[in-house]
C-alpha cells in the first residue's frame, strides 16, 4: 500500500454558526482515487475548497507529502480544482483553453505546444483542437475542461461533480475514461459525487460525509456490504429495514417472528433495532437455516437486466424490495396478488441501532 499522500487532521470549517466541515480526519494515499459522497450540505465543496487553498480552515491542518499547507495560497500548492459548475472560455478554441494555464504561468511557445498536443491525445479529441466549445457535445466539453484541468500536471486533482451535467449513457462513458485518464497521469484524484454508483464504479475508496462529518471510509466493496450505520446503509445504494427489539437470541420482529442477526456494538436487550438486506440477497423460497420472510406481491417493475418485487409484509411498514435475476424470475412466474415466501442468508443480515 502506498504511503499517505494527503493528510487532513481535525479540520474544522465554520461560517458563522454553519460548521461546514466539523473535525474531520482523513488520510489519501498517492495516485489513489478518491471519491466523496454526501447529501447537499453536507461539506463536500467546502471541502474541496479548503483543500485547493479558496477557504482556510479555522481549526486543524492539511498535510501535503508531509508539509502543512493550510495557510499556504492556492497557486503555490500543486493542486487543481475543478469546479461544480466549469465554464471553458466560449471565444477560444480547444486548444486555446487547454493552453490557458500555461500561457499564465508564461511557458515558451513550443513546450505549450508540446503540453497541449499530448493533452489533446490523452482526451482523445485532437481532430477537434480548432472548435470552440458550442461545436462541442457536452462529453467532449467535459473531456476539455478535464483536459485544462490535467495539463498543468497538478499533484493532486479536485474535481467537484465532474459528470453533473451530462446524460446515463455519457457519464458511463466518462467514468470509464476518467479512471483511464487518472490511471495514465498517476494523479491523485478526489471527486465529489451525488451520485453514489458513480462513486463505486469509479473510486479506489469512498468517504461518506453527513453534517460535516465523516461518517465511513472504506472501498466500494466494503462501504456497500459493510456499512457501518442506519445511514451509510440507507445512502449506499437500496436497503430493506425490518425494524424490531433486540433479544438474546435474536430480533423480535413487527410480526412477533425472531430474525437472527448479530448485535450492533454496545446494543442492549430491549434495543430498538433495524436488521437490514439488500434486495438482492433475498431468495424465493424458505430456507433451512438464516431466515425468512412471506409477503404479498403489491408491485412488479422490469429493469431488463433484473426484476424488482415490492412485498406488502407484515415484516415492514414499507414495502419490501427484492431484486430477481431474469433466470431467476423465469424459473418463478409471479404475478401481482401472489403470496411469496423468501429467505436470506444469515451473513447476508445486517443490523444497526434504530
Ligand atoms: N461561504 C459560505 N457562507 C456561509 N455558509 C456556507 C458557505 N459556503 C457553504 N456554506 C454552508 O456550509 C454547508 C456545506 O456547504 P457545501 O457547499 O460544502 O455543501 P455540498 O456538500 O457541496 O452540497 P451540494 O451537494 O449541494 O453541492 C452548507 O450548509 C452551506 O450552506
Ligand atoms: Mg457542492
């Protein structure tokens, strides 16, 4: 694993009363893909800011490859921020605008024209260097901005909502070519997303922000699987919460029944409690061991790939959700109105205070 790159230490952020960013901690490692998650308000942009130098923070520091570069200005630290809202410079050329930067920190003619050619074939758009932006779809502006963003070579790239703007088939696309881009730089990329399959997708790790604060930190995989509140699990993709009273030997459920699960850390007997399962780790069909459910189809919805069961269950005041694969839907017809009984593995059940 490679070494800590970046270092935030109990940085704290205050305007006025608003705590922006409230005693936050985080180490990113070097070349490592970041990506930070949050609901609106939660910090991210102020975060970001405070990173590239646009806001100080009014308590801890920022540690870059050691240094402490809390008070040191932003263009004395190496670091790029792209912005939420980016706007190229609608009178230039691709080029012009990729050779921006550069022309500001008075580069020589050949080496701009060196920099930008190579930053022209890494975006993939050199046949387009003589456009201006409205000639542009808005994936080739993105790759543009991404491109001016990359060609003053910044240790470490802040982009905040880089996909916001563009439709599902282009910001797949642009994931990919983003992780490509990020790999073929070796940069260090932190990116604010609200989009939380987008962090997966693309990030090495993912921090969840909530009020401020950081509330998990961990790969996609283990965030997704392992989240480690009532709310990282709520945030992170769909969930099904079967509230209940934590016993000895399992959960009291609405309908009287015991679901076995684990006990969140320092729960008590007579803790309310929620036990939690992603829609696709319920199965049709009781099982032996690990536990069970019975419901009523209320709803149906083809997504193509899967299809997604709403249950009316005396289990949940909501409906619960389950995710069939086609083979699994076709070795089952269902049809809206019929009793279904479904099971889950117990490795599969999660639980957290209520
Ligand atoms: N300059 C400022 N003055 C006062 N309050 C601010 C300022 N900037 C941000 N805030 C407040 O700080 C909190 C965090 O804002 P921030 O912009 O960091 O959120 P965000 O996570 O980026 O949200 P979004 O997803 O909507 O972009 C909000 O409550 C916001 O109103
Ligand atoms: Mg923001």
């Amino acid at each position: 694993m490679s070494q800590t790159f970046l270092s935030l230490q109990n940085i704290e952020k205050r305007f006025g009363s608003v705590r922006a960013v409230d005693g936050l901690s985080l180490d990113i490692r070097q070349n490592e893909f970041f990506a930070l998650l949050g609901a609106s308000g939660s910090g991210k942009t102020t975060l970001l800011r405070l990173l590239a130098g646009f806001e100080t923070p009014t308590g801890g520091s920022i540690l870059l490859g050691g240094k402490d570069i809390s008070r040191v200005p932003p263009n004395l630290r190496q670091i790029n921020l792209m912005f939420q809202s980016y706007a190229l410079f609608p009178h230039m050329t691709v080029f012009q605008n990729i050779a921006y930067g550069l022309e500001m920190e008075r580069a020589g003619r050949a080496e701009i024209r060196r920099r930008v050619g190579e930053m022209l074939e890494i975006i993939q758009l050199p046949h387009l260097a003589k456009r201006k932006p409205d000639q542009l779809s808005g994936g080739q502006r993105q790759r543009v901005a991404l491109g001016r963003a990359l060609v003053k070579r910044p240790h470490l790239l802040l982009l905040d909502e880089p996909l916001g703007a563009l439709d599902k088939k282009l910001r797949g696309d642009m994931q990919l070519e983003l992780k490509r881009i990020q790999h073929e730089f070796g940069i260090t990329f932190i990116v604010v997303t609200h989009d939380q399959e987008e962090a997966l997708v693309m990030a090495d790790r993912v921090a969840i922000l909530k009020d401020g604060k950081l509330l998990q930190c961990a790969s996609p995989h283990d965030i997704y699987e392992h989240p480690n509140s009532r709310y990282a699990a709520d945030f992170i993709g769909v969930m099904n919460f079967l509230p209940g009273i934590l016993q000895r030997d399992g959960v009291r459920a609405l309908d009287g029944s015991l679901i076995q699960a684990g006990r969140p850390a320092g729960a008590r007997d007579g803790d309310k409690v929620v036990v939690a399962v992603r829609p696709e780790r319920l199965h049709i069909g009781a099982r032996k061991d690990g536990n069970g459910l019975k419901g009523r189809v209320v709803a149906m919805a083809y997504q193509g790939l899967d299809l997604q069961l709403h249950l009316k269950s005396d289990l949940s005041p909501d409906p619960v959700l389950v995710r069939l694969t086609a083979h699994d839907a076709e070795s089952n017809p269902l049809s809206e109105g019929d009793e279904v009984s479904l099971g889950w593995a117990a490795r599969d059940t999660r639980i957290f205070m209520a």
